[in-house]
C-alpha cells in the first residue's frame, strides 16, 4: 500500500522576510568568544548540513571534528606559514592592509572542524559525475553552507580559514589521501553582530550589484 504524500509546508511572506535577513546577516567570523557551544551543538549542525543537495545522493560530505591539540597547533602552524606567505606576496601598497585584517579565529574559536569530499564513494552510484567528476566537491560546499546559516540562525558564528595548504593539512588529520580538502572551518559565539563583512569595513573589497553577475545569451 503506497504511502499518501505529507502535505508540503507553506512558506508565506513573513517567512521569506526572515529567510533573507538570516541570508543578509550570515558572516565569515574571525572574531569569538571563548565560551564553548553546548555538547553536541556541532553534531546537530552536521545533520542539518547533511540534508544539503548532493549528486547523484552520493553525500560525499565528510566532517572532521578537530579536538586534539597537537592536529589544531599543526593547523595554525600552517595557516601561519602560508599567512606570511601570502603577506609577502602583496606589495607595498597593500602589505599594510593586508597584515591589518583578522584572517583566522584559530587561537580563540572553541570548535573547529574540517570538510573534505570523497570522490570515491560508491554511494548513488557514480550518477552524475561522469563528465563532471568536481560535482562531489560542489555537494560538499552545500552541506557547508546549510551548516552556515544553521549555526548562524541559532546565534552561533562560523569562519572558513581558506589560507592553508591542503595536502598539509590532510596529513595533519590522518585522513584518506583521495579525500578533497574544501575548508576548516572555526565555530562559536561571535564576539559582535555584523549586518556587513569585515573585510568590506576594512575597506578591502566592496560587495557588489547582482547585476554584474548576470550574462544572458
């Protein structure tokens, strides 16, 4: 006997009002607090974040929670290396600016975890990624962005430390070397709320009209 659908939840103005403000108001944190999230916070993300569109169902997302000490210094070590790297990089006229902004909440953050995509995985059968094998990575970036505005619905702050050196950082997790590295991600209460991004207060970069992101043919 088929089961008879449940009927779709209805989504009226006041909803999608809301939904946009949680959309205008999600931030790339640097800044947190040092009180932890309560126990099992990040797990309950994870599965909100699981629930993201994935090809193929493949759910080719992995999250690794980062506890220990040591895998959290080799981490900073490298994000400070490539920092510095990457200072040097600029020249005079952006050396300043550059050493000026908060790229990292490594050393505050309570949690911090790391997201990788197995390309390997058998689960929904290759559908979908025969021509487009990156389609595993791309999934992956939607189960991080639904933990994103998850976390930041519940008060909670998030930042994607992008400076690092992936196969280091594979390594420093102990991790399968076919997994793609996407991001480590810092997680916490945020020291202030910000209707803006701090790199646009820095005067680094300005967001910029929809409109010159649109071609038509």
């Amino acid at each position: 006997m088929n089961q008879a659908p449940s009927s779709p939840p209805q989504f009226d103005d006041a909803f999608r009002t809301r939904l946009l403000e949680l959309l205008c108001w999600r931030r790339d944190v640097r800044r947190f607090r040092s009180e932890p999230l309560l126990p099992g916070t990040l797990e309950r993300l994870i599965e909100i974040a699981c629930l993201a569109p994935s090809v193929g169902l493949s759910q080719p997302w992995r999250f690794v929670i980062v506890d220990d000490i040591r895998r959290r210094q080799a981490v900073l070590d490298n994000f400070e290396s490539c920092n510095a790297e990457a200072l040097n990089a600029y020249g005079d006229d952006l050396s300043d600016r550059y050493a000026a902004l908060k790229l990292a909440g490594l050393r505050e953050a309570p949690c911090q975890f790391a997201v990788f995509a197995d390309r390997g995985t058998m689960t929904g059968h290759g559908l979908g990624r025969r021509t487009m094998p990156e389609m595993a990575e791309y999934s992956a970036v939607t189960a991080v962005f639904s933990l994103w505005l998850a976390a930041r619905a519940e008060g909670i702050g998030m930042g994607w430390v992008s400076i690092l050196e992936p196969a280091v950082i594979a390594a420093a997790l102990d991790l399968p070397a076919d997994w793609r590295f996407i991001g480590y991600f810092c997680l916490g209460y945020p020291q202030a709320e910000e209707d803006s991004p701090e790199l646009e207060r820095a005067g680094w970069e300005q967001r910029r009209p929809a409109a010159g992101s649109i071609v038509r043919r």
